[in-house]
C-alpha cells in the first residue's frame, strides 16, 4: 500500500528547480523550494555526484619487466549520490512530521530501487533508479528549522530522460511494377520494397540500451542493426500469433512472451545499445507481409 497523506502531503508549490523521490520533493536553494500541504517549505542545498561523471572500473594486468600495465575492458561504477537541504515548517508539530517524512523516503531498501528525477529549466528532464545508501540524518537548527541530508546510490550510473522514447515501423512491403514486354520507351521499372526501417535517435551521451517489442502475426523475426550489422534473429520455425507479443529486453538480455522465456528461439543473440545519435534499425521476418506485424522499439536518452 502506498504511504500514506500524513507522511507524503501534496506539493502545493513547486519550482523548475526541483527533485522528486519516492512522493517527496524538494526544490532548489536559489528557489522559494518546494511547498508541501503541510506548510512545510523544502529546499536543497547540495547535489553532490548528479552532475559529475562516475568512478571508473578498469580492468589493467601489469606488464612484466616493463613499465605501466596491459589495458582492458573498462566500465563504470555505480553512482553515489550526496543530498543535503533545509526544511521550514510552520509549527512544532509539523517539523517533527517532517523530520519523519525526509526519513521515510526509501526508507525500506527491500523494495527496491526508486526514480529520482531532477527538474532543470532549460534542461532535459532526467532520473536513475536509486536506493538509500546510508542513514539519513536530520539536525535542527531552530525550533520551526531542521538540516536533512541523505546518501543514495545508483546500480546503474546513467542519467536516462524522464520521458521514454518510443517508435514502430512494420515489416516490409513487397513492390509492384516491373518491366512490360514488349518494352515501350521510356521504360518504368516499378517500386522497390518499401517499409521495414527506421532510425532511433539517442539525444544523450552515452549508449542506452532498447527494449524492442514483436506484434504477430510474424515467423522468424529479425532486427538489425544497419549501422554496424549486429542482429537480433529468430529461430526460422518460431511464430507468433496475430496480437501475440513479445518483448526483448536488451538490458537484461530477456526474451518474454506471456510471462514465459523464448531465449532458446533467440539463434542469434548480437545485443546491441544505442549509441549517441542516430541507429538505423531493419525489421524483417521469414513470413510475408502482415499489415498488423510491427516492430516497437522504447528507449530513454542517457548521459554520463
């Protein structure tokens, strides 16, 4: 059950400087903050580790009876995340339901991870699933005025948008025409295929990983990667069903129809990101054309 209004009051005035958290906000200190229902005027003073790019995990053997090392795959760490701000309140009474409130969010780390989404005017809107990864601590400095700060990490280090990027196409349309005998000057040679492509646009810095959605009718389905050639190919044999559906989720590496894995269909398994930038994308298929067979990629934009 979600928590309740006396622990997550509604924002009654908001700014475009802002983070939201598991139904908590604040706003930023150059701002009047965020107001929640309560009276009680949040603002944040420190963001420490949103705006800055990650450790590095390098994987280095050293070289023997020379200097430096042999280099190797290299990726990036988690993200730690340092908030630090100050909380108004209008009473006695109401300070000390805020003290409660800032420490009830994520406040049970057995749920999992949480969207923190931050607000910047003039900026794409973005978030990362976070957890808390330390006490959160609360100090008054007044009687009405109270210091929080809370410490959150990110398993995954990028800083996707907020809004996700969706975009479909069908399978390819066999072309018609041809040349007519006998040949009558200036000849016409008809349409070629048409259908069956189309570009993926990553707006962000760093590569991001799809999610592509199959709608049958189709038999043995294929998405490739016209930019470096990599697939995504499907067992000759393997059909869905018109409406059937089946999601390939490229981050981890899944392959689900109706709650059942199809991974052992998937013959060749290329995953392949989205780099920064455009990605040209070829579906095709075993089977012909089907006007209701499509193809649905979702994605967020990243940043380091």
């Amino acid at each position: 059950m979600p928590i309740s209004a006396t622990y997550r009051p509604a924002i009654t005035e908001t700014t475009p400087l802002r983070i939201e958290l598991d139904g908590w906000a604040a706003g930023g200190a150059d701002t009047n903050g965020v107001l929640d229902a309560h009276g009680t005027r949040w603002r944040i003073r420190k963001l420490d580790g949103w705006h800055g790019a990650p450790s590095v995990r390098a994987s280095l053997t050293e070289r023997p009876g020379e200097h430096g090392s042999f280099d190797g795959p290299a990726y990036l760490e988690p993200r730690t995340l340092t908030v630090e701000g100050i909380a108004t309140s209008v009473g006695y009474a109401s300070a000390a339901r805020a003290r409660d409130i800032v420490a009830s969010v994520c406040g049970d780390p057995s749920l999992g991870l949480s969207p923190l989404v931050v607000y910047k005017s003039g900026q794409p809107t973005m978030r990362m699933l976070v957890r808390r990864a330390d006490e959160t601590k609360t100090e008054f400095a007044s009687p009405l005025i109270f210091r929080w700060s809370m410490m959150l990490i990110a398993p995954d280090p990028r800083r996707y948008s907020a809004a996700e990027n969706s975009q479909a196409v069908g399978l390819p349309q066999a072309g018609s025409g041809g040349l007519v005998f006998p040949l009558v000057f200036p000849l016409t040679f008809g349409s070629g295929a048409s259908g069956g492509e189309m570009t993926l646009t990553n707006a962000g810095t760093l590569a991001t990983w799809p999610t592509w959605t199959i709608t049958g009718p189709v038999t043995g389905p294929r998405i490739v990667n016209t930019s470096t050639n990599e697939k995504l190919e499907f067992d000759p044999t393997f059909a869905l069903t018109g409406g059937q559906t089946l999601v390939v989720d490229t981050a981890a590496k899944t392959v689900i129809q109706s709650g059942v894995s199809r991974r052992d269909r998937l013959f060749s398994a290329q995953w392949f990101r989205l780099e920064p930038g455009s990605t040209g994308i070829r579906f095709s298929a075993i089977s012909a054309f089907d006007a209701a067979t499509s193809l649905t990629g979702t994605w967020r934009d990243g940043w380091t």
